[in-house]
C-alpha cells in the first residue's frame, strides 16, 4: 500500500475548507440557505467539502496525477461537494453492480 504525502493532504484540506466556505457564502448570498441556522450550515458545507476534497485526492493519488492536478480537482470537488459525492456514490455503485 503506498502512502500519500502528509503535505499534500493539508494542501487539500486547505483548499477544501476554503471552497466550501465560498460555497457556503454563495448560498448566503443567494439566499438559498436552509433554515437550520447558519453554523450547521456552515460546518454541513465544510465537512461535504472536505470529503469531497480527500475523495478527489485519494482518485488522484490511485491515478497518479501530479500535485498541482490533483489539488485542481480537489478545488473543483470541493466547491460542488454533495454533488461530487453523488456523483462518485453513484460510479461506485455501477462498479459492484457489473461485478455481481
């Protein structure tokens, strides 16, 4: 099993925290905010961020993209971060479904 560099994963925690909180304030400024008050909110966003970041991490580390891409795609994940889950439940799922 390799191992991922401790640098590049607080590089993409980083940037992860720093999309979801442009993505929190977005909503914020679109009103599209849920009525669940804005600290649970914010750290719903923060937390779907960095999920979303490690994920586009760990597929960049297994695919062995270099750093500035893969800190790239994890800026992208982030900022659309449930959708980018979504997204890679979904492709998951697919895989085990043709292997059953």
């Amino acid at each position: 099993m390799q191992t991922i560099d401790l640098f590049l994963v607080l590089v993409v925690v980083a940037v992860s925290l720093l999309a979801g909180t442009g993505s929190y304030l977005q909503q914020r400024r679109t009103q599209r905010q849920k009525k669940a008050g804005w600290l649970v909110e914010l750290i719903s966003e923060l937390v779907t961020a960095v999920i979303a970041g490690l994920a586009a991490l760990f597929v960049g580390d297994w695919q062995g993209f270099p750093m500035p891409l893969t800190c790239l795609i994890a800026l992208i994940a982030a900022s659309n971060g449930a959708y980018f889950i979504e997204l890679g439940r979904k492709a998951l799922a697919n895989k085990v479904s043709e292997k059953i």
